[in-house]
C-alpha cells in the first residue's frame, strides 16, 4: 500500500502536467488576496456583483463550468483540495493511498452536513455512484467514467475501484465531481434549489434573477492555519448583475466588494481608483462561435469555411476589448504547455467565402447572451458575415433560454465564452468536442477528434499529450467546427477591504478564509 501522501505515478506525473496552467496564475502573486488585511475584522456581510446565475446548485448537473463552482464552493466541501500549485492537500478525506487502480480514501470523523446528516462513507459512495448512474443524466458522468466500483468498507472508508487506472481522478475529486450534497436533501427532491453540503456558508434564500444569500456555517469543520474558526465572514450575498455598467458603478460605490467578471471597457475605467484592486491573475475570457453540424447550412464543410473566412477575429476583440486581449487558435493560451503558434484559423477572405458559398445568400441565425459585450460582438459578426454573402439576424436571449437552445441544437451558430485556462485541458476539450461531451453543443461525431481525445488524456509522457492536443486543435481549426475569436483578459477585482480570497487553479474562488477590513 502506498503512504497515504504519495501518489500513483500517473497522478504524479500530472501534477507536473498542471505545471503549465498553474504558471499563468501563480506568476503574478495573490498577496493582496490571501494574506491577513490591515484593520480586518471577523465578520461582516461580502457582497458580489455576479453576472452568470448558475441554473442549478447541484454539483451533478452544473454546466457552466467558468463560473458555477465559485457559487457552489461556497455549500460544498470535496473529498480532497487541490492547491494552486498543483498539489493536494486533504478535505474531507483526511488522507487517501492508491494502489494500482484502487483508490482508498479515510474520511473525516464527526462532520455533518448543513441538515444534520452525518457525513460518513455511505454519502460518500452515494454521491459519486449518482454521479455515474445514467439515470442521474449528470453533466460530470464522463469525468468519473473511468470508475467502476464504489465500495464502503467502514464508515471512515471508501474504496474506488477503475477499469484502468485515471491521471485525472484526484482532480476530478477535487472539484464538481467530488462535492458531497446530503443524500437526505437529495431524495427530498427539488435540490437544485434547495444545496445542502457541508461547506462554510449554509444557503439562507435564492430569488431568481435578483440574489443568492448564504450565512456562515457555524459548525464548519475547517480551522483556519492559526486555529481560528473558519468561514471568517457572517454571510455571503450573490447579486445576478448582468449590466455591466451596473456592476462597474457598484463596485466603484462599495455596493459590491467582489466582481467576477468586467469588459476590458468597463475595468480600465477602475484603474486609477485605489479603492479598487485589480490583478491579473493569468485568467482569459475565450470568446468563441460554435457551428451547429447537425443540419444545414453547417453540416456542409464549405459552408462553415466561408463562416470562419468572413470573421475578422482581431476586429472582434478590438471592438468589444480594446487593446485588452490575446488572439489564439482555440482555448489553449500562449503561456500554456499544449499551445502551438503554428495552428492558424482561416484567414481573412470575405470574396474567398462568398466564392465557397456560391454566390447565393445563406440565410444563418447567430443566438447570442443578453450581457455586454455578447450582442455588440453578435451585431459586429452580423455585418462581417453579410459582407461575406451570408444573410445572418442575431437572437439575443436570456441566458438559460440560450442554454436550452444550444443543448436541443436548436441554432446555426451561438456565440459563447469560458474562463481559460483550467485545472487540464481535456477540461478545456473534453465537454465541446467529444461525441458523449456534456457541453457539446456543435452535435460533432467525429471518431478521428474522440480518438485523439482518447490519446491526449490517457498518456502520461507530457510530450505525447501534447502532441495529441496540437493535433486535436487542429482538427477543430482545421473542420472549422468552430470560431474562435479573442481572449479578454480578465482580472480579479475587488474592494481594497476585501482581503483572504483563496483561488482555485482556475481562477475561481474559495470564500471561507475571506474578511473585510473595518
């Protein structure tokens, strides 16, 4: 048996992996957000001006990969904690040994959820098993496929069994896929909305498009590295702003201390005022047009090069970022390990694409968010793509009616964006591109493209997953299944009383070491 620290070689050697992502958030320091504020008090109300309300609370079903988790951090507790360096660190599994494809997990002794419920190895097994049960239909299924057996050998022990072994379990576990939600609110059904875990705030009341209120969990089994009680704060509020401007006058005014996202527009106007922090903490925002392959005109491979040969990528993020953005070919950035400057999208060719469409307008649909600057890059691509010989109209809608569309496939193109980079890149990949993906709102089926994903997330030598991921980017550049077209950058920002945000891998945050300053 392996000491309960050490890792399997295959999830050693994706430690290393993450190498490159972690870079990119931890190069620029996060002094300001982690370490104990001059004059900071426990206690207090944080407020935050958030622009993506999630659609559910419950881990299993979560879809919006870029912004649900610091919602979700915030009732749930995972089985282990992965640093911003890549490693892990325990939760609540107290230590953890892997032998071969056995993963043996010791629990935590004497947490509860927010209900009562004990947490214990039976929940543990009843919320990864709902996981993979295809009744569940969870968005997270495909992450744990690789699982074949959860077994309880006593209360304080879980074991997993694999089919073969996964270099990418414990990072799973340590996110969505591995959030404890009480069976007992599970089964009394609606627990979308009604999140039980065993995390540091407890929900208090969730009033669609308005806010979403938590107060501090007061039995939280967390300490603090000084021994102190953990969640600092009294209580958490949730503001579902999607106006952008709002959200800049209100963090400018203190009605907010933590925004999750600003336009590049929107945050350089906050640059002066030293109420204000704002760090770039290596996180992009990849805006992208996904090509709906499942009817015409995009099942047509001619018809969708004319599409990426009429968008002027560099105008799009000039228009709706400024001088704020980074061009790539796909979601990887230029600091990641998987990046390859030598993948080029289409170029610029409007005469080019209206030859490929043969001279006859092609009437297309773009479905873009209600939420800046979606509909002024929506109205941009509408005037590139008729210079182009396309007759395109633009739908902008609420965001979980753009969500129901894109998951029955009901669009031609849909404009979109996620937070990049993530904790790997099959994270990245995985969800849009592969035929059982739970974001794969394009409809692909193509087995050349689910091969190479296959190859890239199971090898260990770093060098032949890169590989695997340059060919994978270029398979999609080279169908042009979808548009990518720029990457705002994206600092944290928040009030400078606000201080102890701890931040995932990704970028997103934990809030329970978080206070603000008298």
């Amino acid at each position: 048996m392996a000491t309960p620290s050490s890792l399997h070689p295959a999830l050693l050697s994706r430690r290393a992996l993450l190498g490159g992502t972690v870079a990119a958030l931890t190069a620029v320091g996060l002094t300001a957000c982690g370490g104990e504020g001059g004059g900071a008090t426990r206690g207090g109300t944080l407020t935050v001006g958030f622009d993506n309300e999630p659609t559910t609370l419950d881990p299993a079903l979560s879809s919006a990969i870029s912004s649900d988790r610091s919602v979700l951090n915030l009732f749930y507790d995972t089985l282990l904690r992965q640093e911003r360096d890549g490693s892990f660190v325990p939760a609540l599994a107290e230590k953890w040994a892997v032998e071969g494809t056995t993963v043996t997990f010791t629990l935590r002794d004497g947490v509860r959820f927010h209900d009562g419920t004990p947490f214990d190895a039976e929940a543990a097994a009843f919320n990864l098993r709902r996981v993979i049960d295809p009744a569940t239909k969870s968005t997270k299924a495909g992450a744990l496929k690789k699982l074949a057996g959860v077994d309880v050998v006593d209360p304080r022990t879980l074991k997993l069994t694999l089919k073969t072994a996964d270099p990418l379990l414990l990072v799973q576990l340590a996110h969505e896929p591995g959030m404890m939600a009480s069976p007992t609110a599970v089964r009394a059904g609606d627990y979308g909305r009604k999140p039980v875990g065993t995390g540091p705030f407890v929900l208090d009341a969730w009033r669609s498009k308005v806010q979403l209120t938590g107060r501090r969990n007061t039995s939280y089994w967390r300490r603090a590295a000084d021994g102190g009680a953990l969640p600092r704060l009294d209580g958490v509020v949730f503001r579902f702003v999607t106006d952008t401007k709002v959200l800049r006058a209100e963090v400018t005014t203190g009605g907010v201390q933590l925004v999750r996202a600003l336009p590049p527009e929107e945050f350089t106007q906050l640059a002066a005022n030293k109420q204000i922090v704002l760090e770039d903490i290596g996180v992009r925002r990849s805006y992208y047009v996904a090509l709906n392959v499942t009817r015409a005109p995009f099942d047509d491979p001619s018809v969708r090069e004319a599409f990426a040969r009429a968008v002027d990528r560099a105008g799009v993020g000039k228009a709706a970022a400024g001088g704020e953005y980074d061009l790539a070919p796909s979601f990887a950035t230029a600091k990641d390990w998987f990046y390859d400057p030598s993948i080029t999208p289409p170029a610029l060719d409007p005469a080019k694409a209206r030859s490929l469409l043969g001279g006859s307008p092609v009437p297309i649909t773009v479905v873009a968010r209600r939420r800046a600057p979606d509909p002024t890059i929506a109205e941009l691509l509408q005037s590139q793509l008729t210079a182009a010989g396309f007759a395109p109209k633009v739908e902008v809608l609420e965001a979980q009616t753009q969500l129901d569309r894109m998951r029955k496939h009901d669009f031609d193109a849909t404009l979109l964006v996620i937070d990049i980079p993530r904790l790997d890149p099959s994270l990245s990949f995985d969800p849009y591109f592969a035929s059982k993906g739970s974001n794969n709102w394009s409809g692909l089926k193509d087995a050349t493209l689910d091969g190479l994903l296959e190859r890239a997330v199971g090898a260990e030598d770093r060098a032949v997953r890169k590989q695997a991921y340059v060919d994978v980017q270029r398979r999609i550049v080279g169908e042009n299944y979808w548009v990518f077209l720029h990457q705002p950058k994206s600092p944290l920002i928040h009030s400078a009383k606000l201080s102890g945000i701890v931040l995932n891998v990704d970028g997103q945050w934990r809030l329970d070491e978080a206070e603000l300053a008298s």
